[in-house]
C-alpha cells in the first residue's frame, strides 16, 4: 500500500480540467481583469467570461496545463508563487486563488502579495481546506491515524489547513475587507437535513472547504 508522496501516483481527478462554476458565481460581476492563480488548463474561462470577465490572466506550475490554458485565455505565465507574480500593483478587478494556497509553505505572505495586485474595490476569492472537517479528525479519534489520501481535503501535498476563523484572519491580514465566507451545497439529502436543523452550524464540521470573498 503506497504511503507518503507515493500516493500522489494513485491520483484519479482530472486536475487540469477541474470547473469552480459555483464558487466563481458567489463573485459580484462583472469581474473585469482577472488572474486565476493556479489556473490549470484554464478550464473556467468560459464561465468567467459570462460572469464579465474582460481579460483572463493565469499563473500554473504544470507547463503542459499552461499550455492548454494558452488556448483559452488571454495570457498565462509559467511559473511559482509568489516567485513569478510579474503584474504590477492594481493590475486586476478579480483575483483567483482556488484550492493553491494549502499547497504552499507561506499562504499567508503570498495573499498579501496577490491583495497587492488587487485595484481598489477589486475582490479577492479563495478556497481553503476546513481543519474541522470530519474527514481530518474522524480517523485521528477512530484509529489514531492522519489519513492521507492521493486527493482531497487529505491530499498528501498539502501543507497547510485552516478553520474558518484562520482563513478569515489570513485574508483580514493581508488588509482585505471579508464579505462573505461560504462552501459547498451538501451533498447528500441527510447532510441537507443536518444543516437546515442547525441553522448551517453543523456544516462546520461537514465541509471539507470554505470560500473566502474579500474586498480591497
């Protein structure tokens, strides 16, 4: 049974095609310049555009993603954050930071970068793994075991996990205004169910991400 980085092998999501339609609709539009960070294949570029987008900036690790994301948007950088953030301060209305900032050592200088890059009144929106999240601590309380899985909130490649608070706090610091904090539809009826009967409290503990939108 593979352990550590030998997981990431076992990966069956297509991460380069991965779609953020609900997330990006949780955005005020129009979303005028934008840079996705983390763009992947820039398979959300159709969506961004309806929602008003006027210019599409990406920034991607994965050179074979960049290349695909070439295709769909109108300029895409290859390289690391924050090392290759090449834009100038205020260069963009929207900034994208979806499931990207976990995976790096320090989450919270690189989004006082991206607020930076931000215009005045521009919005900033992130998605950050839930350290409440049932599916984190259940296997600690059952087994005594971290479970790190090849994907998901136990992705073997994260560093960094956040309660709603820390991931309210990370934004604050990086001098934005916090508009909302939301997350995903629960997915099953009984989940639903759950929610409604505890006014959304109990999603602290089901939702395995938040959504952080933010004003500069």
């Amino acid at each position: 049974m593979p352990i550590g980085l030998d997981l990431v092998r076992q990966r069956g999501a297509d991460y380069g095609g991965l779609r953020h339609d609900q997330k990006i609709g949780l955005i005020p539009p129009p979303l005028g310049r934008v840079l996705d960070v983390g763009c992947a294949e820039g398979a959300n570029a159709d969506v961004l555009r309806a929602r008003g987008a006027t210019q599409l900036a990406g920034i991607e690790l994965d050179e074979a993603f960049a290349a695909k994301a070439r295709e769909r948007y109108d300029e895409v950088v290859v390289g690391r954050v924050p090392d290759d953030l090449e834009w100038a301060d205020e260069s963009f209305d929207t900034v994208l930071c979806y499931d990207i900032l976990e995976h790096l050592y320090d989450p919270w200088g690189v989004t006082r970068q991206l607020a930076r890059l931000l215009q005045p009144g521009g919005h900033m929106h992130v998605s950050l793994p839930n350290a409440r999240s049932k599916e984190l601590w259940l296997p600690l309380l059952r087994e005594g075991r971290f479970r790190y899985r090849p994907e998901g909130i136990m992705d073997v490649t994260h560093l960094r996990f956040f309660g709603r608070r820390d991931a309210i706090d990370m934004v604050e610091a990086a001098g934005l205004r916090v508009l909302s904090v939301d997350h995903a539809e629960p997915e099953t009826r009984k989940r639903a169910v759950a929610s409604a009967l505890t006014g959304g409290r109990i999603m602290d503990f089901l939702t395995i991400q938040w959504y952080v939108l933010a004003r500069r």
